[in-house]
C-alpha cells in the first residue's frame, strides 16, 4: 500500500466518521483504484455500501476483500 492510498483511506475512515457516507464511498473508491489489494478498504467499503442501501455492491465489495483474504 502505498502513502497516498493509505492517506485517501484515513480520510475516507474520517468522512464516514461524520456521517458523510458518500464522499467516504468515493474516496475508498480511489483507494481500491489505485490498490486493488487493499482489502482493509474493499471491507469498509461494503460496510457502507450496506449502511447506504446498495445491498449488490456491499456484496461484490464483501466477496472482492474475502478473496484478499479478510472478512
């Protein structure tokens, strides 16, 4: 993981703390882009996606971090 996913990923974790749901998606959307590895983010990504209503992406982001390897 390089610095500039991980600083986009704490400042996605700081969006969501604020409730703003859908700029944290956004930029956790950027994170997975540039390090589709990152499965700490492709699991907070579907927990929000979940919070938010949109049951398919959490899934799809739940099954891309299962296969990372975390749940």
């Amino acid at each position: 993981m390089g610095k500039d996913a991980e600083g986009t990923f704490n400042k996605a974790i700081e969006l969501a703390a604020r409730g703003d749901f859908d700029e944290a998606i956004s930029a956790l959307h950027e994170v997975t882009k540039s390090d589709p590895s990152y499965a700490k983010a492709w699991t907070i990504k579907a927990m929000l996606y979940r919070l938010t209503g949109n049951p398919m992406m959490a899934d799809l982001c739940t099954k891309t971090a299962s296969a990372l390897g975390t749940k």
